[in-house]
C-alpha cells in the first residue's frame, strides 16, 4: 500500500510484464477516439485498493476515451522507477505524506508529476470493536470498556483483552514481523508503558491479522489490534479508534530510529494522490483531465473492498458494481459525453 508502515510487508512479488488486457466493456458500434495511439499502462500495485482504483478508471478510460490499456503488476518501488523511466504512465495511488525515494528522485529529475488527490482520509492507528466501548444493542453485547477511550486507558484493561498463551497480559495484534508498522508499534508498546501489560503479538501474514480482528467481531469478543483503512476490514467491522497524542512529525521520525524511545504519537492521517509521467500527461490531456478530477474517499473505497470480500468479486466486478451504483460520484470526474459512452458499456 505505502512505505509508511504497512507497504513494505503488504507488497511482495516479483515484477512480470503480462500481455495486453482485454477490455472491460462491450465493444461500441462507434466509440470515441483515443488521444495516443498505445495503450496506457497502469502499475499494478497488488493490493486490493490500488487494484480496485485501477479498475475503475481503466474501465472509464477504455469506454469513456476509446483507449486501450494495460497494467504491469509488482512491487511498490520497481513501479515507481518506472514511472519515471516512462514504463508505466499511470499510478493511482501516491501516497504523499511519505512518499518513497524512487518516486522523489522521479520528481526531482522532472519525470513525473502527482496531479491529483485520490482520497485525503487513509487513516491507521490502534483500533478496538466499536462494540467494546459503546456495546450492540442489536448483537445483545453490553460495553466491556465504557470509558476506554485512549491508549492511556490500556493498562486498566488488560484482563478484558486476555492473552490465552500469557494470561497475565493482554494481547496487542500487531503487524507481522519485518512489517515498518510492526516495528514502528513495537517502540510505542515501550514509550506508552505497555510493555509490561500487554504482549506484543505479531501474526504470521497480513491474513492472519486480518482473519484474527475478523474472528474477534463475529464472536463479539474484545480484541486490541493495529490497522489502516482503506481496507475491506474497516469497511466489514465497525471499529473505534483509541486516542493517541497528536501526531508530530519529529517524534514519529524518532520511533523509526530510537530502538528505546521515551515519547510516541499517532500516525498521521496520509493522503493518496495520482500520479502520472510526464511525457504521458503532455499527450493526453483529456485523460489528465478525467484523472485530476478523479476523487474517492477511506469510506467509500473501504465500502468497496468490504463488498469484493463478503461477495469474493474481482476488482473488475467492483469497479462494475461502483459504476452502476455511484454514478453521482464518478460522472463528477468526466464530460457528460464521457459519462454516457461509458454508462452505455454498463
């Protein structure tokens, strides 16, 4: 997803260029015309939003702008230097706040360029079931922690989030070992004081975090975990984040470095941008256009991802689903002309 904590365990995979796609749509009786005369390649971050954000608007450019296009899977970094080599022409998500190094070096050399913002609310932080501070009438489940509002809160707690393999503690679900985000939660265990009262467990796989916060709500069971929206969990479970001291950018450096560190912070809230090549955006204006303006927000695409894992869709039937069911959102992106050859491949 991004190189702040959760990309560099979330993306793995080798880089394999794949043959051109097909189309999403209906071929047209007489379609618009493509303003380049190759098809736009998109990187093919392999996660589910990035996946998802590319389908939606391969599918608006395919149909909308008459254009081919295309996607090359792979990891984070090898698609942004290709970005900037001119390999790849499109990347829907950009996370600004901590851009990785292959992207700046890219924009430095003046090779590519962030033309948008994709969503400004992706969040991540320290989470519990909604359920536990505020209970569910509708599930029978009276609150378990009424005043549980902040990581400060936590010690008093512990019991309630009782580890089974250390009982004496409570048990924080972090990320996976050689995740930045693990690494990054395992420093504020120690600044916050929560070391001694709750263990540091990490899961094997990022499915493994998932399908344990996933199996704490279907119980109705209280469980303490770190997460980031947009992501299928936060779209599924209704979950409360707990306080943490406003974020500050030299303290949150800290944590990467300090192995002991004394003070913590949240995480800062990121926003997603589009980004694109340079050379590509000279010579499609029209999409450049369309791709500026195309918006979403964490609630929306988190929506999205909830509804591909609760109905097992592709990103391809998602983005079919958000077009059908969304048109007040994404015909703000596009001319009306646009908007009807693409509501006619629907």
């Amino acid at each position: 997803m991004k190189t702040l904590s959760i990309g560099t365990g979330l993306i793995s995979g080798m880089v394999m260029a794949i043959g051109l796609a097909q189309p999403f749509y209906p071929a047209q009786a007489a379609g618009p015309e493509c303003e380049i005369d190759r098809p736009v390649m998109f990187a093919g971050l392999n996660y589910d939003s990035a996946l998802f954000h590319n389908a939606v608007a391969r599918r608006i450019i395919e149909a909308g702008y008459g254009c081919q296009t295309d996607a090359l899977p792979g990891d984070v970094i090898p698609l942004l230097t290709g970005a900037g080599k001119g390999d790849i022409d499109v990347v829907m998500e950009i996370w600004r706040d901590n851009v990785a190094d292959a992207w700046k070096k890219a924009e430095e050399a003046g090779t590519v360029t962030q033309i948008g913002v994709n969503f400004d609310d992706a969040i991540e932080g320290w989470f519990v079931p909604r359920y536990v501070v505020e209970g569910d009438a509708k599930r029978g489940i009276e609150p378990m922690a009424p005043d549980l509002k902040s990581v400060e809160d936590l010690p008093q707690y512990a019991e309630l989030f009782r580890d089974a393999e250390e009982p004496g503690k409570g048990r924080f679900y972090n990320c996976p070992a050689g995740w930045v985000c693990e690494v990054i939660n395992s420093r504020k265990l120690t600044a916050y004081g929560l070391d001694n009262s709750f263990t540091n467990f990490r899961p094997g796989t990022g499915a493994a975090l998932s399908a344990a916060i996933a199996s704490a709500h279907k119980r109705g069971e209280a469980a303490l975990y770190y997460y980031w929206g947009p992501t299928w969990v936060m779209g599924l479970y209704d979950s409360y984040q707990l306080e943490e001291p406003t974020y500050d950018k030299s303290i949150f450096d800290q944590l990467k470095e300090d192995e002991n560190p004394t003070k913590a912070t949240a995480y800062p809230q990121s926003t997603v941008t589009v980004g694109v090549n340079n050379d590509f955006m000279k010579s499609a204006p029209h999409l450049i256009a369309f791709l500026t303006h195309y918006e979403t927000s964490n609630e929306l695409v988190s929506e999205m991802l909830a509804y591909m894992q609760d109905n097992e869709k592709t990103p391809e039937e998602a983005a079919l689903y958000f077009l059908q069911n969304h048109d007040d959102i994404w015909k703000s992106w596009v001319p009306e002309t646009v908007a009807q050859q693409v509501e006619n491949s629907l």
